[in-house]
C-alpha cells in the first residue's frame, strides 16, 4: 500500500484518519497545536459514563457510519445557506473539504481554528501562518490554500497510519464521514467541510458544555437518534478538554 497522498480521477485522496484519541494527539502534535488539548473516548452518554470525562468539553469530534450520517442530515443539509464570509468579522471559521478523505483533518482543523480563536495554536508554526493567511481569504481561496499546503498533507498521512485498525488504502471507499461540533462565544457550531457552511445549533450558557444535556441534544443526539433506527457499521466520539497542569 502507498502511504503517500494519490491523485484518484484528478483530485488528492488522503488515506482515511481513525477517530482515537492517540491518532487525534499524534495530528495535533504534527500539526504544532499546544499540548494543553487532551482527547477523551465518548464510550456512552449516559450521565454515569460521563462523569469519567474532565469538563468543560467545548469540541466535539464525531465519526459514523454513512447511513447513520445520511439519516441524521439528508435533510438538513439543503437548507444550509452557502458560506460567503471572510476576514474577522464571521462569527466562526469554516474552510470547504475539496480532499477526498480528508474528513477527519478538517474536523480538527475546525475545532483548533475556532476554539478560542485559535488559542491552542503554537506561535510560529506552520499552522499559525495558515490561520492568519486562511482568515482573509474568500472561501474558494481557503480550499485552495488547503489543498495545496504540504504541511497539512504530512501531517494528515502520517497521522493515518497510526491505530489500532488496519491502514485503508486511499482507493478504498471510505463509508465513514467525520463531523466536528464547537462551543464558541456561546454558539454551538457544527462544522463539516462537505456541507454548504456552518450550521448553527443553537446557544449554550457560560456554565454549560457540549456534554450537558442541552449540549447533547445540540451536537451528537441525532446521530445518535439515528444509529438507533439504521443497520450501520458503527459510530465513535471524542471530546477535546484543555488539560491544566497542577500547581506547585
């Protein structure tokens, strides 16, 4: 199997991410984001379960199976307008995927671009360049700018063959779509690079995260909803949390 990115019927075709918290680390790591971002399985949403995972949590990356992800937005999806915006006035940043498997990429690109603005991201580094340049850009510009930044496509192929499953071609159908979900300024924000733009989820109070009940009905429950309903092959969540190192 190649691990280098393939050009398939004229467009770059990543090799597909696995949605774990080490593959998660190892990206951010590539990617020159802090080490303060931890990732955390979502095994189940029960309020018991949840209790495991350090709060608050204010992103959310989800993976699922095609059908799970159909059922969810099929027909949400037409209703999303068509992004347009550019520069610091937008209220989040949201880039268009034009890689194929590159799902898993953009959902984390879009939690650490937009939580706190970008915060997490380490002075100098590749990343920080491409935040400062992709915010000005109209929209066609970003994907473009993505799509050809070497950084990006290293880090993402060396991420990829790292897991516990067994590395997927880039030929392979990838029957598995990513999402990420972000709390910013109050706003929950959906964010997939294969829809029209953003999609707005609704509005969380200071005290509240993407694990409360509120912020479960906002983010993951109707995919969960869905799960429920469809044969599928399977579905997975993991929460980001900024880890605060104990005092002396």
């Amino acid at each position: 199997m190649s691990t280098h990115v393939q050009v398939i019927d004229g467009r770059k075709t990543f090799i597909p991410l696995e949605n774990n918290p080490e593959v998660l680390s190892h990206l951010c790591h590539n990617l020159g984001v802090a080490p303060t971002i931890d990732f955390h399985d979502v095994v189940s949403t029960a309020p018991d379960m949840l209790t495991e995972i350090p709060r608050p949590v204010h992103a959310i990356i989800l993976l699922c199976d095609q059908s799970i992800y159909y059922a969810a937005r099929s027909a949400v999806e037409p209703g999303i307008e068509e992004y347009r915006g550019f520069g610091p006035e937008p209220p989040v940043l949201w880039v268009k995927q034009t890689i194929r498997h590159s799902c898993g990429l953009m959902a984390l690109l879009h939690c650490v671009l937009n939580l706190e603005d970008g915060r997490y991201i380490t002075p100098g580094s590749e990343l920080d360049a491409f935040q400062k340049c992709v915010a000005g850009l109209m929209p066609t510009q970003r994907a473009q700018l993505l799509y050809e930044s070497t950084f990006l496509e290293e880090a993402h192929m060396d991420a990829a063959l790292r897991g516990c499953s067994v590395v997927p071609s880039a030929q392979d159908e990838c029957r598995f779509h990513f999402v990420a979900f972000v709390k910013k300024d109050g706003t929950v924000w959906e964010l997939n690079g294969g829809m029209n733009g953003p999609f707005h989820r609704g509005t969380l109070g200071d005290e509240e995260d993407l694990l409360c009940e509120k912020g479960l009905k906002l983010t993951v429950k109707d995919f969960l909803d869905a799960a429920d309903r469809e044969v599928h092959q399977g579905m997975s969540i993991v929460a980001l949390t900024e880890r605060h190192e104990p005092t002396q």
